[in-house]
C-alpha cells in the first residue's frame, strides 16, 4: 500500500543519529528540558531568521499560548477571524483563550483565508486574525497585515503546514506578530510524538509565551497566571535537531514529487491541480491537493489499487457540531463548502518514488478513462 506519508522510511534515513541522540537522552536523564531544547530553540530561529523561539508540547498549545498572549481589546471585543477551511486547533485556540471566533470564507483555488472576506467580517469587537498557510501554500500575507495595520489588530501565522517556505524571500511565521509550528510527526519537520514551537520578534510577547505554556512562569515556581504545562521532551528536541538539518533537502524532494505530480496530471480536465509558484519556492506542498470529480469514487479506486489518500478536511470548520451554536450560513461559505466536497489529498513525503508518483497518476487517468 502507499501511504499518505511513510515516517520508517525517513527514520531509516537517519537511523544511526537519532538511536544514538536517544540513548545519550535516556544516559544523561535529560528527559525534559536541558540541552537539546535550548539547542533546538536556538537552531530554530537561527534557521527561521526570527529574534525567538520559545519550543512546546504541541501546535495546538502554540496558538493557545500565542491567542492568550496578544489578548483581547476588552472583555466583549474578543473576536478573532480565522479561515473557515482548516484543522480544528486553529479555531478552537481562540475559544479556548477566552475569544469569539469568526469564520471566514476562503479563496477558490489556493484554499487560503479571503482577504476581502475577512475585510467584510471585522467589526469594532475585532481584537486579531490568525491566519494558516494551509497545505504549505503562503496565504496573502502581505494584504492581511495591510488590513491588520488598518484596523488594528493582532496577526498569527498558523504555519503548521508551512516549515521553511520563503515568500517574497522571508520564510512564513515571520511576517505576523507571532508564527506558530506543529511538528506532528507527518509535517514536513516532524517529531516522533508531539511537539510545537512559538517564534516571534517581540521580547515581551515572547515572555508571555513563556508563561502562558509554563504553569505562569519563567522560572520554577513562579506562578503570575494560570498557564499551561506545554513543553518540548528532551527527545524529541533531540531528534528535532537532527532532522532540522534535512529540512531543505525534504522541501526540494516534495517539489520534485508535486512537479511530477503537476507534469502527469496536467491534461486532466476532471481534476483541478493546486496552484503554485514553485520557481519563487512559493509553495511548501505539506499535501497535495487536488479537486476531482467524483471524488468519494475516485478515492476508492485508488485504494483498490494500494494507493491510500486523505481528505483535508471532510467537513469545514462552521459546520461541525462543536460551532453548530454558532448557526453559521451556508451562503457566507461558498467557495470552502464546495472545495470539501471535492479535496482529495494524494500521497506526498520525500522518500515517495518517482516511479510510484507515476504509478498514481497513471490510475488516477484510468479512472477517468483518460
Ligand atoms: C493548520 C494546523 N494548525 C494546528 C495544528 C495543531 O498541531 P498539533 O497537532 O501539533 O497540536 C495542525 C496539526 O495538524 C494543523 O495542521
């Protein structure tokens, strides 16, 4: 069968490494904190080109931290606009922190948050956004800080699906006040277990991180708030650092695979390919998504055929029971109500063959008698 990601594969690239960081981890009882965090928070933003890097448990505590840290305008002006087409983390972050959330429509093709809509959506209770660069594709950065600066609001860059990638040559999670990571094991950076990361340039919303994710302190026993007890474990630090020397060779192979993808595919009128700029590196192909017709039929044939593919996301966010009390509109969703019904994520990781790209393509065109 090939799989959506095959995580042994890159393992075995780097096996010796990371068996030995592992046992130097277990000798040394450097189980939490220690070195190798630090080690892997300053590595981080050296790479990454921002002034911080405060590492945690998990993406999702990275934007709970960072939602809890930029605030809100007041007790009632806590509404915070996030994109309708994402993972649930992303909403339920704002919730969790205090804040209202508003969802907002996406573009047609890149999947990412509409400028225009989130423009129509702020009100005097707007307090930030938080934005995601979603399937590694860089959303419209530049125009939503334009906007942000207008009405003065906060902005977080989701960038749990977008590792490394440059727009306009800055690499995301750097252009909003804070840049929140995921390093769940299938990302394009992955641990082998939870992991996430905060990066920012301000040294105050940095501290507040900090406390935010560590019981309401910088230091042992210092409780100024009721944070969280959010942390990156000494081995998956360990094993973060070793694979972050691999980050760009990864990110070049998934461009290899979707170029190949994007040349095999390109005549197929029943399927839509995923935009991108690949010759600006405009596109960190965390998925590759297409939009078929008769999709739920397309993605059985594939699976008879040993190929198992994914579905990014079944249901958008305004629809799932936990916001049903929101009574969400179907109207004010067009264009992610009908991308969900037609996404249909194909297999994508940097140890995927050549040979079997081909071999996916090839039965994606037989299915539509191509
Ligand atoms: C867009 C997005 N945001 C947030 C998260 C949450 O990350 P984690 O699973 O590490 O909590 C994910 C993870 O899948 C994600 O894809």
């Amino acid at each position: 069968m090939i799989k959506p990601a095959n995580l042994y594969l890159q393992y075995k690239s780097q096996k010796k490494e990371i068996d030995k960081a592992i046992l130097k981890i277990i000798s040394n009882n450097s189980f939490i904190g220690g070195d190798e965090v630090k080690k892997f928070e300053n590595n981080f933003k050296k790479r990454i080109g921002s002034r911080y890097c405060v590492a945690c448990g998990n993406g999702t505590d990275a934007l709970l931290a960072s939602v809890k840290s930029l605030g809100f305008k007041s007790k009632i002006k806590n509404e915070v606009i996030t994109t309708s087409h994402t993972w649930f983390s992303t909403a339920s972050a704002i919730t969790n922190a205090g804040g209202k959330v508003i969802f907002c429509d996406t573009e047609k093709d890149s999947y990412n948050i509409s400028v225009n809509e989130i423009e129509k959506k702020v009100t005097k209770r707007t307090s930030g956004i938080v934005i995601v660069h979603l399937f590694g594709q860089p959303a419209q950065i530049e125009k939503i800080l334009q906007l942000a600066n207008k009405y003065k609001l906060w902005v977080i860059e989701d960038c749990a699906q977008a590792h490394f990638i440059k727009k306009n040559k800055k690499y995301l999670g750097n252009f909003g006040h804070i840049g929140t990571f995921s390093f769940y094991p299938g990302k394009n950076l992955g641990a082998m277990g939870d992991a996430g990361a905060i990066i920012t340039n301000n040294k105050r919303l940095r501290n507040l991180c900090i406390m935010h994710l560590r019981h309401g302190g910088q230091r042992k026993h210092e409780h100024l708030l009721e944070g969280l007890n959010s942390r990156l474990d000494g081995l998956q630090a360990a094993i973060l650092n070793i694979k972050l020397r691999k980050i760009d060779t990864w990110n070049k192979k998934r461009e290899i695979i979707a170029k190949e993808y994007l040349k095999n595919l390109s005549n197929l009128s029943a399927i839509k390919l995923p935009i991108s700029n690949i010759k600006r590196n405009a596109h960190g192909f965390h998925q590759f998504v297409i939009k078929a017709k008769k999709r739920d039929e397309l993605r059985k044939f594939l699976y008879s055929k040993k190929i198992n593919t994914l579905i990014h996301y079944p249901k958008i966010l305004p629809f799932v029971p936990a916001y049903k009390y929101q009574k969400n509109k179907k109207k004010e969703f067009p264009n992610s109500l009908k991308n969900q019904r037609l996404v249909l994520s194909l297999p994508i990781y940097p140890e995927l063959k050549i040979k079997e790209v081909r071999y996916i393509s090839r039965m994606i065109k037989k299915f539509y008698k191509f």
